[in-house]
C-alpha cells in the first residue's frame, strides 16, 4: 500500500516549481543584460534605468526565441501523436475486416516514420515497431490501449506548452 502524499511534499514541490519558474523569468533575462554589458557598457545619470529596460529587451528577446522553440517542439510532437494514433486506429481496422489493402498501406507508412529521414522521438518510434507486432498478431487489445496511451500522451504534451524552459527540464 502506498503511503499518502503529505502536505510538506505538495509545500516542498511547489516551492520548487517557483523557484525554477523565477530563476527563468528574473535570472536568465538579469544574466544575459549583465552578458550584454561587455557588449555595450552602461553608464551615464540614468545608469538604474537603462538596466531596468536592458533587462526588458533581454526578458522579450529571450521569451519570443523561447516561445518559438518550444511551440515548434511542441507541435511537431503533436504531429508525431497524430499520425501514430491515426495509424493505431487503420489498424484497429485492419484487425476487425482483415482487410489486406489496409495493412499494406499502413506498412507502407509505418515504414515511412521508421525511417532515418523522418524526425520521431523514440517513444513514437518504438510505438510504431509495436503496432507492427500488433497488426501481424491482431491484437486488438493492445491496439486499443494504445490508442489510449497515444491520447493521453497528446493531452499531456498539451499541458507542457504552460511549463517554462526549466520546468520542462527538471519536472519529474
């Protein structure tokens, strides 16, 4: 039996989260205005102001690059997502009318993803080599729960576009 989550861990991890979340949002954009003083010093009257806006222009030039990256990131893994569950459910088709010409058209494109060219991260790719099982064994049932878990997957990385860069990181 496992034992309950106590408060001090829900404490504990949320402060974690904070802090992870405010090193990115203050520290990062105060290092690289700090970087950015070799570059073109500061200095004059105003020398509190042009670090305040120094810091801004760091804080937005860091957040669009970061935002741009992670919503590639992001959408390409959504893709992957797509197309594996697409894949899953042909099969699943496949297995209920033993259809010949859908289980030579997914192999085809199954062999598609698993090959070089074609950018997966692991996990898609080993799902793919698992529906190949799958389909040459008619398992439906696993057919099925891959779907789930393909589902769940998409719905997760969903969640992940909310995360910053360290969160996405460390967050176990």
């Amino acid at each position: 039996m496992t034992k309950p989550l106590r408060k001090i861990h829900v404490i504990t991890k949320t402060t974690w989260h904070c802090l992870l979340g405010l090193s990115e949002y203050i520290g990062v954009p105060l290092l690289l205005a700090y970087l950015s003083t070799y570059l073109a010093p500061i200095v004059g009257e105003n020398c509190c102001w042009q670090w305040i806006e120094r810091a801004a222009f760091c804080f937005t030039l860091y957040e669009v690059i970061l935002v741009g990256i992670r919503k590639m990131q992001t959408d390409t893994r959504k893709d992957a997502l797509l197309a594996l569950k697409t894949a899953y459910e042909i099969a699943e088709l496949f297995c209920e009318t033993d259809t010949r010409a859908i289980y030579d058209g997914l192999k085809v494109k199954i062999n598609q993803a698993l090959d070089n060219s074609v950018l997966n991260q692991l996990d898609v790719i080993d799902s793919c080599k698992n529906l190949m099982k799958y389909m040459d064994e008619k398992n439906t049932t696993a057919i099925k729960c891959g779907i789930i878990n393909i589902q769940h997957a998409i719905e997760t990385d969903n969640l992940l576009w909310n995360y910053t860069l360290f969160l996405r990181l460390f967050k176990k």
